[in-house]
C-alpha cells in the first residue's frame, strides 16, 4: 500500500519560515520523481517544486529563492523548506510521486501565513 504522509504544516508569520516533510512508504522511492504541489482556496492545484529521480530541481517563479526542495533516498522523506513567507503561500500543500506509469498523491497539509 502506498502512502504520502505529509507534515509541518501550520500557522506562520510573514516573513516566517516552515519546513514540509514528506514521508513515503510502498514506493521505490529513488525511481520516482518528487514534488510538491499546493492549492489555495478556489484557485487551482499548483506546482511548487520537484525533484527528478536524479536529484535536478525547478521551482514555481513565485517561489524562487525562497523555497528549497530536497530528498532522501535513504529515508524515503522529501522536504521543503519555505522561507520568507508570504500570506499569497497560504494554500494546502500536497507531496506527490510520480513515475513514467504511476503517481501518488499525499492527502496534504495546511500552510497559513497571516499575522
């Protein structure tokens, strides 16, 4: 059985920063590209970031220089590390993992940013 777990959603400041991690099970993780998607209220699901099963990243224009994705074929988790946070982050956040034939979606975790 396949599962993304997501975690270290929350309330921030602006200006705040939050680490998102992504824990997989019943994947082999190191073949599958990873990203992190989010959709805000009545706005479609974007994507953030990913990650290639090489380890090449690309990143959302608007979260350039802010965001960091990272991954750990040892521990099955890819990360992402949000900086300078704006309340336009506001959205909740989803891990996906994706293969030429397969994809899997975690069920997401909230980000508000709000003072």
């Amino acid at each position: 059985q396949v599962q993304l777990v997501e975690s270290g959603g929350g309330l921030v400041q602006p200006g705040g920063s939050l680490r998102l991690s992504c824990a997989a099970s019943g994947i082999t993780f190191r073949l599958y590209n990873m990203a992190w998607y989010r959709q805000a209220p009545g706005k479609q699901r974007e994507l953030v970031a990913i990650i290639t099963s090489g380890g090449n990243s690309n990143y959302a224009e608007s979260v350039k220089g802010r965001f960091a994705i990272s991954r750990d074929n040892t521990w099955n988790t890819v990360d992402l590390q949000m900086t300078s946070l704006k309340p336009e982050d506001t959205a909740a956040y989803y891990c996906y993992a994706g293969s030429y034939v397969l994809e899997y979606w975690g069920k997401g975790t909230l980000v508000t940013v709000s003072s």
